[in-house]
C-alpha cells in the first residue's frame, strides 16, 4: 500500500492519546480496566482509515474495540473519524500486529476483525498474510477459548487461501459468503475499501471461523 506523508500527523496523534494509546504495552491485561468495564474486547487488525470500527463503535457501545494500524499517516485519519464519530469505547493503536502479544495478555481478547489485509499476492510472501498459521497461532494466544476470526476481502485469492489456512488449522468455519452485498447478511458496516470495490462492482468475500478450544 503506497501511504502518503503527512507531516502533521504526529503531532495530531499527540494532541489525542486518549485515543492513540502511546504506551500499549503497559496495559497488557489491564485492558478491561483502562475502558473501566468488563465489556467484551474486539480488535482489527489494520484498521487502515477507521470508518469500519468508527461504525462498530457507534452500533455497539456495549463492546470495547481496539484498532492496530502500522502506518501513522493512515491512522491519523482513523483518529479524526474517531473524534467525528464521539465514541468512547475505541482506542487505536499504531504497532505491528506482530506484537500483538506483548499489548494483549492471553485470553483478554473476545474477537479479531481482518478486514480488506494486503492480500501479498505472490507464493514466497504467503507468510506475511494475516491468515497465515503463525498469525493464527498468534491470534489463538490472544482470544479467549471459542473466540473468532470476521474476515472481509475483495481479492478470491486471499479468500480461498484463507479458508485453507483456517480449516487446516483446525477453525470452524461457522459463516461464509461468496458475495456479501448480494447476501441476507444483517448489520454490515463497510470499510472506505469496501465501499471503493463494491461501487466498482467488485464482490466482497466474508467468512467468520471459529477456534474450537472452548
């Protein structure tokens, strides 16, 4: 993804770290507490601009999202659509998900959205998906026992490698759709890239997969 510089971002990002937590890791297994609730924890990994988790947050104010975002250009923008939205049960984060485990403690998780990943088209970058096994086995450590996996792509691709990866790491599949927009599925709330693809008539893929270590 071609990301563009915003010099001003920082010190945005700054202005509000009551939204962009600048310390993660000092709440690994205090997260419940820091929203002060024992809410369920949801989490995305790359957020991108934060219209999906600005929306969550609205619809939900009963669940705690936390947005992962590697690029700070991007996620300055999620911190606007944050303010814009008035909500105060979503955090941003800006980490790689490679660190998850040292911002979250096991089990402190409830549930992990993948929305729209760099699908890394090529054979020898099929590690750095985000549907890999060794991002499975990361998001396993996370969740609590029966946590789940939303996921949303336009790219068949990474859809079909995805639904691989989960049945051979022993996920249930418990959802499916070939084509969202054209489904009975209720209560979706799009990405900016989603909305982008579907105007263009592109499908838009969903499964939701389930660990079975309840």
């Amino acid at each position: 993804m071609r990301v563009r510089n915003k010099p001003w971002a920082s010190d945005f990002i700054a202005e509000n770290r009551h939204i962009a937590i600048a310390q993660p890791s000092e709440l690994k297994g205090k997260w419940n507490e820091f929203f002060g609730n024992s809410n369920p924890i949801h989490i995305e990994v790359g957020t991108g601009k934060g219209q999906f988790l600005s929306g969550m947050a609205k619809a939900n104010p009963d669940i705690n999202y936390v947005g992962v975002e590697l690029f700070e250009s991007v996620m300055v923008i999620a911190v606007q659509k944050v303010l814009e939205a008035g909500v105060d049960n979503l955090k941003l984060l800006n980490v790689d998900a490679a660190d998850l485990t040292e911002i979250f403690d096991d089990g402190e998780v409830s549930r992990v959205y993948l929305n729209f990943s760099d699908p890394w088209p090529k054979k020898r970058h099929e590690k750095r998906r985000l549907t890999y096994k060794t991002f499975l086995s990361l998001y396993e450590r996370l969740l609590k026992k029966g946590g789940d996996i939303h996921f949303k792509t336009d790219n068949q691709g990474l859809f079909e490698f995805s639904l691989r990866s989960f049945s051979e790491y022993g996920l249930l599949l418990t959802y499916v759709s070939l084509d969202l927009h054209e489904s009975d599925f209720e209560g979706n709330i799009m990405t900016e890239y989603e909305e982008k693809f579907s105007n263009k008539g592109q499908r838009i893929y969903r499964c939701e997969a389930k660990y079975q270590n309840d």
